[in-house]
C-alpha cells in the first residue's frame, strides 16, 4: 500500500522563495512578445474610434501593450491627451482610471 503525501510532496520546491520568483521571472521572460507595429491607416482608425468614444461615452475594448504582454481590457474613455500622448479609460470592473501612453495602445473596438 503506497501512502500518498498529497501536496507535502511539492514543498521542496517551494521552500526557497528565491528560487521561485527566479523560475516565475524566466517563465515570464519566455512569454513576452513583442510589441506590434502599426500602419498609419491603423493609427488613424485607432485615433477616430477613440474619439468618438469619447463623445459618446461608449464603452470600448482597449488592447494595449505593457511590460512584454498585450493586455485587453473593456472601459470607458474619460481624456485623451495628444499632446502629451496618454489617454485615461475607467474599466469596467473595478471602475479604475488608468494612464496609458497612446503609442502602447494597439487596438480599439467598440463593445
């Protein structure tokens, strides 16, 4: 009859933290990807459905790159700033504002 330790078994592994987030930072290394280009016809496209979210207060899905990833989340657009390059959305779940700089932005769609 084998006795089955359950989790106890993978403690070992867990026990140096260092060793831990190293492994998380490689794992995370290994999934950046990195950052699209876009054409002038697709910044052009982003800039007009940006603002005219704005003016009709429209909830849209932002695809933004950041830190190695392509991050897409559903909000609101509340500023856009072009000349200081950053626009402020409130998203959907948490009802936060956040900055994002208009040269991360990759994709803007309606809901």
């Amino acid at each position: 009859m084998n006795d089955d330790r359950g989790m106890k078994k993978w403690r070992p592994f867990a026990s140096m933290p260092e060793q831990y987030t190293g492994l998380q930072e490689v794992i995370n290394k290994q999934a950046e990807v990195p950052q699209p280009l876009l054409t002038e016809e697709q910044m052009e496209q982003i800039n007009f459905t940006l603002i005219e979210a704005l003016h009709t207060n429209k909830q849209v899905y932002l695809t933004y790159y950041k830190q190695g990833q392509c991050i897409t989340e559903t909000g609101f657009i509340q500023f856009v700033d072009s000349l200081g390059e950053l626009f402020v959305f409130i998203d959907d779940i948490f009802e936060l504002k956040n900055k994002v700089r208009l040269n991360e932005l990759i994709d803007v769609q309606f809901v």
